[in-house]
C-alpha cells in the first residue's frame, strides 16, 4: 500500500482533522510541521498521521488517536501550543479542527 496512509488498526479509533489555508511563503513552516509530526508519534496513542496539501495552499492532515484523553493530552503538549500559536500568527490564514470517532474503515489497495 502506498506510504502516504497510515497503518491504522481496525476501529474504533478517533481521527483529529486539521484543514487548512497558508499563508504565502514558508517561514519556517515545513520543519515545524515534520517536527510536530515526530513529537505526535512520541505520544501515548498515537497512531499514524495522513497530510495533503494543494498548491492553492489549501491543506487537510488527520492524525489518529486510540482515545479522547490521548488527543487531550495532546493538545497539551507545550511545544505544539507553541507551534498553534505561531501558527496563527505566521502560517495560517484560516483552519478548522474536527475530532469524530472513527467506527468503520475500509478502502481498496492494488
């Protein structure tokens, strides 16, 4: 299977979605995201990470979780509440994040 999904197990899981609209120019961005991506696989129940991004700068990451609290304890993390603030600040003109339980999955691989 291509590398770009994650190796997820079967359900229930939770997924936390992060679309996106960038900012131009890259200002640091690309090494804050691979950073936050390695520090996320760091954590208790974490378990993959999928990302795409459009060259209108339009962007959607899902990163997956075992449970509520691991998101949780996430979220606070002081490194990636410092990684949202300049986010505001630096790379992001618009986001929106979604949290949802992941009850079924299934897809299709050649």
């Amino acid at each position: 299977m291509n590398s770009a999904f994650a190796d997820l197990p079967d359900p229930p899981y939770y997924v936390v979605t992060f679309s996106s609209c960038r900012t131009e120019g890259d200002h640091g961005y690309g090494a804050m995201a691979d950073s936050m991506v390695q520090l996320a696989a760091e954590q208790p129940g974490f378990l993959g990470v999928e990302s795409a991004r459009g060259t209108d700068g339009f962007g959607i990451t899902n990163s997956y979780w075992r449970d509520e609290d691991s998101i949780v304890a996430w979220k606070a993390i002081v490194a990636h509440a410092a990684a949202q603030r300049i986010g505001r600040e630096r790379w992001y003109e618009a986001f929106q994040v979604r949290v949802a339980r992941v009850e079924r999955a299934y897809g299709f691989a050649r």
